[in-house]
C-alpha cells in the first residue's frame, strides 16, 4: 500500500515561486504514483495584492480551511503531514496553527521552506526563539540549498533536515544564435523596489550614456501603482522610451517568446525572501547568461564568469559594469548562455526536483 500523504499548500492564484513548485507537486505523476496524495491549499490571497494583512473575509476563510484540515484529519490516518510554512510574517502564524493541529494526529511531519528570515526573526526576542522552537520541533525541514542550512541551524538538528532544490520542467527550446545588433536585456519578475527593477533601469541609463547598444525589456506585475509611475516617470525623464519597455504580466507563448528571442536575463534582486527564483531557473533553461545578486542561494545558480554575473545590491553602477561584460563581447554571451543550459539540465529540471522529492519524503517515512 502507498503512503498516505496530506499535502498542505499555498496553491494559484496568486503566481509565485512557492505557489509554482506547489503546484508542480500536485500535478506530477511520478509523486502521485509513489504516493497517495491528499492536496489542500492553505492560501487565503487569490491576488499579489492580497498577500500579508488580515480582514474578516480571511478570517473566516481560516475558520473553514481549519475544519476542512480538521475533517481529514479525523477521517484518514496519514503516514506524513507536509506543510509549506511561510518563514515570518502574519502568514507564519496562519501556518503554524495549521502544523500544530496537524501534530496532534501524526508523528511524521515536513516542513518545506521557500523562503529565508528566520534567524534574523528568531534574534529579535527570547519569545520568538521560543515559539520558532516550539512550531519547528520535532519537524523534518526541506530546504532548497545548503546556503541556506545555516537560517536554520539553531531550531532544527542537521540530520533532519533535506536538501531539495527546485526545478522546472524543461522547454526543450534554447537560444542557438546570439549576437544580434541590439542585444535584448529581459527581466521577468514582480515590478516592485526590492527586484531591484529601478536599479536595473538605472543601469540600462549608465549604458545608455556610454553608447553601448542594447535593448531592454521588463515583464511582471505591478502589485504597487505608486513604484509602476516611478519606473515610467524615470524612463521618460531619461529619454528610455526607444530602449526600454515595460510589458506588463507576460504568460504562455508570449513569455516564451521573449525567452527565445533575448540574449541576457537579470534579476538584480534584494528581496529580503529571496532564496531561489525560478525565473533564473527558466532564463537558464533558455540557455541565457545571468545577471543577478548574491540574494538567498542564487550564488548556488549563477557562478561568475561560467553562466553569468554577480551584481553588487542596490547598485545601478555594478549592475551596468556586469551587462557591459556581456554586451561588448558577443561570443561571451553564447558561452555564458550555453553553460546556464548546462547547469540548468543537470541539476535543476523537474525531473531532478522530482527525484530528490520522492527520496526525501521517502526518508522521513
């Protein structure tokens, strides 16, 4: 008989790194085949927008999920509780009520992290430490890289704790030819500060003054109105319009073609939950050199010099010096871009996630 497993995950809308690889979980064959999954989504957001912060409509929304989990719990007997706890915040507390009741019903219980904060959380006050304590006992913990072991370390023994990178699917389609007159800059991400989307604008600014050519192109959501004027007001001010455009949420085919047909991908991010963008993950599957920040473990994906550059954070003029590299040497480009694919193919397809995946459950059962 397959081990019973109860998944408890934040599932879309809205669209993000957890949500993604959440949702890879639950539709993938291998996983359901060695074992017999129960999927519950524990998102109270159906937007961007609606992340963090309280109302009565979540409130009550709560109260339902929490008798929903109550009533599996009563009816079936799993051999392991799975959690996607978020790291800090009001959604943390949501989320260990959750893994507290599902502790009272099963001995197994994993939890898998997306995000990082916790040891700066934890050194804020004796009660916080007491309660990470308390929530993370006893508990199994994936995380996605052994760089990020170490927010972890003082709440859970190294032996219970499993390494499992993310992983996407592979395209099967990759840039073959590079070098065109104007080399494409693609940034997929949140339009938001700590992307670092104006800092990358800034840059395109300083290459634009040293009369390097290029052209850049910016897709993602715009949770905060206020920031979106910010970026038109700066390209405007800045006489961008001819080389920059901001596209807007891109999905499906349209995103895949902006993938196939550009030449470098930045992620200039110092989101403070950064940990392992699955954006850098898909540019590298399209064989694309990578600019990006030593945020969270993206150190682990982007290797200087190999498939691409690591930018200072917060710092327009190191990011412009990182796509200059690049920009002035085509065939750097194509090498830098063909060992991103390299990378990408031996450690982190959704074959390889998947594996890792199903051992470590395995190893907690």
């Amino acid at each position: 008989m397959k081990p019973k497993i109860l998944f408890l995950m934040q599932l879309p809308p809205p669209v993000h790194g957890a949500s993604i690889v959440n949702k890879n979980i639950k539709d993938s064959e291998k996983i359901n085949k060695e074992f017999s999954c129960t999927f519950l989504n524990i998102s109270l957001a159906k937007s961007l927008e609606n992340l963090g912060g309280w109302s009565i409509k979540k409130g009550a929304s709560f109260i339902i999920l929490l008798l929903n989990i109550l009533r599996q719990l009563f009816v079936n007997k799993y051999d392991a509780i799975y959690i996607t706890l978020s790291p800090h915040g009001g959604a943390f507390y949501k989320d260990s009520i959750i893994l507290f009741i599902s502790k009272l019903f099963c001995k197994n219980r994993v939890i898998h992290l997306h995000g990082k904060g916790i040891k700066a959380e934890i050194s804020k006050n004796k009660i916080k430490r007491f309660f990470y304590n308390f929530v993370f006992s006893k508990c199994n913990v994936f995380h996605l890289s052994e760089i990020l072991v170490s927010d972890i370390g003082d709440l859970v023994n190294r032996d219970n704790i499993h390494i499992v990178p993310n992983g996407i699917r592979d395209n099967l389609m990759h840039r073959t030819q590079y070098g065109a007159d104007n080399p494409i800059i693609l940034y997929i991400s949140n339009l938001v500060p700590s992307k670092g989307a104006l800092d990358f604008l800034k840059a395109c600014d300083i290459l634009k003054k040293e009369k390097l050519p290029f052209r850049a192109f910016l897709a993602g959501d715009s949770p905060s109105k206020s920031f979106l004027n910010s970026c038109q007001a700066f390209i405007k001010e800045k006489d961008l319009d001819k080389d920059v455009e901001l596209l807007g949420p891109v999905y499906g085919d349209k995103k895949q073609e902006l993938l196939l047909s550009s030449d470098v991908f930045i992620l200039p991010t110092y989101f403070k939950n950064e940990c392992f963008p699955l954006s850098i993950l898909e540019a590298m599957s399209y064989s694309l050199p990578i600019v990006s920040t030593d945020e969270g473990a993206i150190s682990e994906l982007v290797k200087n010099d190999f498939n691409g550059y690591l930018c200072d954070k917060q710092s327009p003029e190191s990011i412009a010096r990182c796509l200059k590299k690049l920009l002035l040497d085509r065939n750097k480009i194509s090498k830098l871009g063909k060992n991103s694919y390299l990378h990408y193919s031996k450690n982190y397809t959704l074959d390889c996630f998947e594996n890792n995946f199903i051992q470590a459950i395995k190893a907690v059962i």
